[in-house]
C-alpha cells in the first residue's frame, strides 16, 4: 500500500499478487492456529496451575508451534491452487488495496461457484470453528472461575481479557470476510482497512498493556507530565 501511495502507479503483476495472497493467508493462518492454541494454554494455567509447567512443555509448545505452521501453510497454498487454475481474461481491476481470493475470483472468466464455495469452507468454515473453539474454552473458564476467590477471578481475567480482544478483533473480519459468498458489500473495504492495518497495530499495545512494568512506567510519565505542567494560570 506503501508502494503504491508513493509511486501513484499501483499495479501489481499476476506473479507478484499470487505471492502477496500467498503469505496474506499464510500468515493470517499461522495467527489465527496459535490464538487458538494461545486459549487451550490460558485454560490449563487457570485449570491446573501446578501441573502447568509439566502439561506446557517446551516440547509440547514445539509441536504446538510447528502444527500452527503446517495448518498456515496448508491452508494457504490451497488458496493458491485454486486461484491460479482460474482463466483470467477480461478486467484487471482489483476492487481493494491488495490481492485477496474474493478481489480475484471476480476477475475470472468462467462461473466460480465451485471455486468460491471450497474457498469458504477453507477460509469460512476454519476460521469460524477456530472461534467456535475459543469461544467454548472461554466460556468453560468463566464457569470455572465462579468457585474461585475473588482475587484469583481478577487476576485469571487480566490475564485473557487481552487474548479476548486480540481475537475478537481478528476473528470478526475474518467471518464477515470470508464465511459468506464473495459479493461486494458496502463495509467490506472498511472491514478489510480493519483487518489488515488497524487490527496490527493495535495487537501490540493491548499486549503491552498486560506488563506491570510498562504500566508503572506509563503512571510515572502521566504524573511527571502533570507535575510539568502546573496547576492553571489565573
């Protein structure tokens, strides 16, 4: 987007919009397998913290990571594959800001009804069972946490309101995007501006937030900041 903002000649070879999908969905996967991961992880440290540490091994978290990057990768090249078969002869106008399967297959010259729905059951259908999922893991954690203490409710959810936001945030786009046919809609560039730069940029600060010690540090600076300034002149 960068690149086309400055060099006001936004084009893209076919070559180069393939690759661009590619590690679009590649690491869109690659995220929404480790939330996913990320959830059965916050359910064992608040459902069984003393055996934590023999559960969430470093083997264990090995095979987790390796398994959410195969799950990209497949998941990926499969959009990929279907894309490229695709006959593309007429308009060569993408209606975004990047390459993605829904822009692409309303290029094609042939009917894509086929296409389109092995595209949501691989995109859709996965993303909405990932969310499914944490959606049921949060879920049983709230239940759980009725008989704890007080002090032990706050502090188990300080540690997943921030891993709710993440994922609520990715995961909306991604079901209004993906898990319905691909036809243009009013918010879909709005959704899409969402998921691809806002949602980033923001993942960092609501993790950021969770450490006491960037807490402390952001305190002080609020406090120094006000002590700068003084009370009001008359």
């Amino acid at each position: 987007m960068l690149v086309d903002l400055l060099s006001g000649n936004p084009t893209i070879s076919f070559g180069a919009c393939l690759t661009q999908l590619f590690f679009f969905h590649f690491i869109g996967g690659i995220k929404i397998f480790l939330l996913t991961v990320m959830a059965y992880d916050r359910y064992v440290a608040i459902s069984q913290p003393l055996r934590y540490t023999l559960i969430m091994n470093q083997k264990v978290c090995g095979l987790f990571m390796a398994a959410s990057w195969v799950g990209g990768f497949i998941h990926s090249i499969v959009q990929v594959a279907l894309t490229i078969q695709l006959p593309f002869c007429g308009p060569d106008k993408l209606d975004n800001f990047y390459c993605d399967v829904p822009q692409l297959i309303k290029l094609a010259c042939t009917d894509t009804f086929v296409i389109e729905l092995l595209m949501v059951s691989n995109n859709g259908l996965v993303t909405l069972m990932c969310f499914l999922v944490l959606l049921g893991s949060y879920t049983a954690l709230l239940v759980m946490l009725r008989s704890h203490s007080q002090e032990a409710r706050s502090k188990a959810l300080s540690t997943c309101v921030s891993h709710i936001a993440v994922v609520t945030l990715i995961f909306v786009p991604c079901i209004y995007i993906y898990a319905r046919p691909f036809r243009t809609f009013p918010m879909d560039k709005a959704v899409s501006v969402l998921y691809t730069m806002v949602t980033p940029m923001l993942n960092p600060a609501i993790y950021t937030l969770r450490n006491k010690e960037v807490i402390m540090a952001m305190k002080k600076l609020w406090r120094r900041q006000k002590d700068f300034t003084g009370p009001p002149k008359h």
